[in-house]
C-alpha cells in the first residue's frame, strides 16, 4: 500500500479545482520555475538535469500553445510569441545558452504578471457584481 503525500494531494486537489484561468496562471509560473532550474543545472555543469527542465518548460509552452482559442485575434499573436520561446528553449538547451533561458524567462513573467492581474480584475467584477465587496 502506498503512502500518500500529503503535498502531492493538495497539488493534485488544486489542480482538479482551479478554473482555466488559475490553470493557466500554473503554468505560468512552473515554465518559470523549470526554466530557473535549468539555468541552474547549466552553471553546474549538469547537462541531464538542463534537458530534462528545459523540456518540461517547452512542454509548457506546447500546452499554452494548444490551449489558445484561434478565433479570438490576440491568440494569433500570441502563438507567434508561444512559437518564439518555443524556438529560443530549443536554442538554449542546444548550446548551453543562459541568456536564452533569461529571454524566455522575462517573456513568460511579463505574461505570468499580466494574468494575475486578469484574474485579479475579474475576480473584483465577480463580487461587485454579485453585491459583495472586499
């Protein structure tokens, strides 16, 4: 019988919970997370543990990419950006290019910090709408 982690439940519990929104903002903030861990591994010489954070920070993006609605106008420019980090991880994961990560890294923050705010304004809307204020 395997024990559970008390952690990984409430992860998974968040997961299963949050709306597309907060999804979407998880996402966010593991690129940036795999991405700082791939720095990391460069400066420490560990190759592995560079490709293995930087895949999963292109896996990322690959959802992020996946998820946009094609009818909406913006999503087209920002699969053209999705498109673009996509390309520089590649980059940086072939040629040990930190300033690459960094590119990537300050790209994804600017989008982390923008849908929090969303969020934020919606979440705002939602109660003063409904008659409560916070």
């Amino acid at each position: 019988m395997a024990i559970n982690n008390p952690y990984q439940s409430y992860q998974q519990s968040s997961v299963n919970t949050a709306s597309p929104g907060e999804l979407t903002l998880m996402l966010y903030n593991g690129c940036i997370k795999f991405i700082m861990l791939g720095k990391k591994a460069i400066e420490e010489g560990n190759i592995e543990a560079k490709n293995t954070n930087i895949i999963k920070a292109q896996n990322i993006v690959h959802e992020l990419m996946v998820t946009l609605n094609m009818d909406v106008e913006v999503s087209k420019e920002m699969m053209s950006l999705y498109d673009f980090m996509n390309r520089r991880l590649i980059e940086a994961n072939m040629k040990n290019d930190v300033a690459a990560l960094e590119e990537v890294e300050g790209l994804v923050t600017d989008f982390r910090n923008t849908w929090k705010e969303v969020i934020q304004m919606n979440r705002k809307k939602q109660f003063t709408q409904s008659g409560q204020v916070y």
